[in-house]
C-alpha cells in the first residue's frame, strides 16, 4: 500500500476519496434535522424532546472533536478512521430499529462523535501534501464536507417523505460499510506526530494553547466568520415564514442548495491562499460576509436578495476558514491533529454563540436583530484581520 511523507504530495485519487467520504461522513449528523417531525409522530414524543436529537448530535460532535481528534496524533489514523465508521455504521442501525426515544439519543450522540472523520482528513492534506498545495488539498477536502452538510438535509427530506425516517438511516448505514471498505483498501497507515501517553497528549493541547498566539488569532477570527455565517440560518426558516414568503421548509432546504454553490467555491479557493496571504484572504472573506448581510438586510423581501446573500455569506466564510485553518497547521505540522482540535473546538464555539446570538435579535428585532448580529460577527473577524495587518506593516 502507498505510504505518505510529509510535504512530498497526495495522489488525486485519495484526495477525491478523502473529499467524498468527508461528505457522506459528516451527514451522518445533520440527516435527522428534516425528520424531527416524522420521528416526533412515530416514537409519540414532544417538539422539545425531539429538539434533544439535534443537540446531543451536535454535543457528540463537539466530544469528538475535543477528545477523538487529538488521537491522530498518537495512534494510527487509518484505525481512528476504521473505528469511527464502523460506530457510525452500527448507530445509524440503531437509530433505524429504535423503539423509544433513549435509543435514539444514544445513538445521536455517539453518531456526532464518530463523524469527526473529516477532521482527521483535513490534517492529513496539511501535513503531507505538496507545500504548494496545502491549502488547495485542504479545500478540495473542505468542499466536500461543506457540500455534506448541505446537501444531507435535502436528501433526508426526500427520503423520510418517500420511504419514511427509518429508511434514510437504513441507507446511512449501508454508505457507512461501503465507505468502510473503500477506506480499508485507499487508505494507508501514517508515521504519528507523538510519543507518549494519552494524558501528557490533552495536556499538549492546553499547552499549544497557551503559548502559540498566532493559532489563537487565527482561531478565533474564523470563529467570528462561522458564527455571522450560522446566524442567517438560524433564523431562515422564521424569515420565510412571514410575509411575503409565507414558505415551509421546503423552502429553506432549496436555500440549503444554493448554499452548495458556496461550497464547490472552495475547491478553487484555496490554492490562491500562499499567492494573496493569510491574513488578506481572511480579511477578504470577512469583507465578503458583511457586503451579504447588507444584502440580506436591503433585500430581505426577495428570494434573489437572500439566495445571493446565502452564497456570498458561505464564500465568504470558506475564505476565512481556509486561510486560518490552513495557517493553523502549517504553523505546527508536527502536531496537526491537536492543532485542528483547537482550531475546529475554538471554531464550532463561535459558530454557536453566533446561533444563540441570532437567535436573541430574532426575539428582540425580527430580521433585522439577525442581521445585525450577522454584521457584527464579521466585523470583529474583519477588525482582528486588519489590526493584524497594520502590525505587520
């Protein structure tokens, strides 16, 4: 089997592996979104408990990424990887045979722990691929996550209406062994970046924390980019539910699609990250996000005013995380899983305050309270790229 050395390349074909299966791995934790209603009626519980679903997804993801991902650095990957699938795998069997609502939490919350998959790919683009193609390798694989998540919903949707909700995850399962296999023979062992215990690992992490100021900059403003970009879909569905859209949810799932438009940007985004520099991209894609939430604000009456507004909030974010992302790592190769850890924890932290932000202007403002929120996440993002700039000048 093929053996990877750090900065001498990937082959595109495992890169392409690697990008697909970081989408159908990451679906895993968005496919029960769309159901909540149907798994609602069918296990005969309330809107609030099924809402528990989606959280204790979301909780086992952040799990994962806190505790799963730094292991890449001290055990093998391709095992992580094997191990997680296999989970994924056996819990989305569970979900589909569940007979009450413990079942399905259960099996939520370790699903959103072992689809951390894609965090584990990112790293081994960063750290292996061709100096001159980091960043666009951490893209491509980027894109399919990205593309993963947004589409995910829409596919949910159609399958849980045709064939109801325990089918999708049926199928979820089936992906999840044909992906197993593919990861089995395409897959190779690489050299870790760490020798020790699993203790004096965690306590690393605290320790790059600590002293390594430009992977907490480059953290935290992408954090902000995430948070604007997780505001406007916080709150979409409410939106369209007002006059003049009067819409369901329908609706936002095609939003959702043009979404992806923003996502395949980024497959040919990143290899203009070492030409243009990490901290313009970054302040570009948080320019980029406040001319969208103008939009969104200006235009919030029309369906062109927020599709536009989708697309660009999503490139701009794609800029953002690219450059920072990619940064991260190159900036302690040797310790990439960590890094990626802090990164994507620090990441997925902003992300949700920016939700629970929207969500507080919504309840105060209507669309214009998440607007502003929208705006004033990506401000700060843009703030932080320029002060940096003017010290570097």
């Amino acid at each position: 089997m093929l053996q990877l050395k750090e900065n001498q390349g990937i082959p595109r074909s495992m890169l392409l592996m690697m990008s697909v299966i970081a989408g159908l791995t990451v679906a895993n934790c968005y496919y029960n979104q769309p159901l909540l209603e149907l798994i609602r009626h069918d296990l005969n519980i309330s809107e609030g408990t099924a809402n528990l679903i989606t959280v204790l997804t979301q909780v086992g993801y952040a799990i994962g990424l806190c505790f799963i991902i730094p292991m890449g650095d001290l055990f093998s990957r391709r095992r992580i990887v094997v191990v997680s699938m296999t989970m994924s795998a056996i819990m989305a069997t569970v979900m589909a045979f569940a007979t009450n609502v413990w079942m399905v939490w259960g099996a939520s919350l370790v699903i959103g722990a072992s689809s951390v998959i894609p965090q584990i790919f990112i790293p081994i683009a960063g750290q292996f691929s061709a100096p001159e193609n980091k960043s666009r390798n951490m893209g491509i694989i980027l894109s399919g996550l990205l593309t993963g998540i947004l589409a995910s919903r829409v596919v949910s949707g159609l399958v849980g209406n045709w064939l109801g909700w325990r089918a999708m995850f049926i199928i979820a399962a089936a992906v999840m062994v044909v992906c197993l296999a593919v990861i089995l023979c395409m897959l190779p062992d690489m050299k870790r970046n760490f020798s020790g215990s699993y203790a004096s690992l965690m306590h690393s992490v605290w320790r790059i924390v600590a002293t390594q100021g430009r992977i907490r900059l480059y953290s935290i403003r992408a954090a902000f980019g995430f948070g604007s970009m997780l505001a406007i879909w916080s709150c979409m569905a409410f939106h369209l539910a007002q006059p003049p859209f009067l819409a369901g949810s329908d609706m936002v799932g095609m939003l959702g699609m043009c979404g992806i438009a923003g996502a395949l940007v980024a497959s040919g985004l990143g290899k203009y990250v070492p030409r243009i520099g990490i901290s313009r991209f970054s302040l570009t894609g948080a320019a980029i996000q406040l001319i969208s939430w103008a939009i969104a604000w200006i235009w919030s009456g029309s369906y062109i005013g927020l599709i536009v507004a989708v697309i660009l909030v999503d490139i701009g974010l794609q800029c953002q995380q690219l450059s920072n992302q990619s940064g991260c790592i190159q900036a302690m190769p040797q310790a990439a899983n960590r890094v990626n850890t802090i990164f994507m924890t620090t990441y997925f932290i902003g992300g949700s305050v920016g939700t629970f932000c929207a969500g507080i202007g919504w309840a105060h403002f209507g669309w214009t309270g998440v607007c502003i929120t929208g705006i004033i996440f990506a401000l700060i993002s843009f703030v932080i790229s320029l002060c940096e700039r003017r010290e570097e000048c």
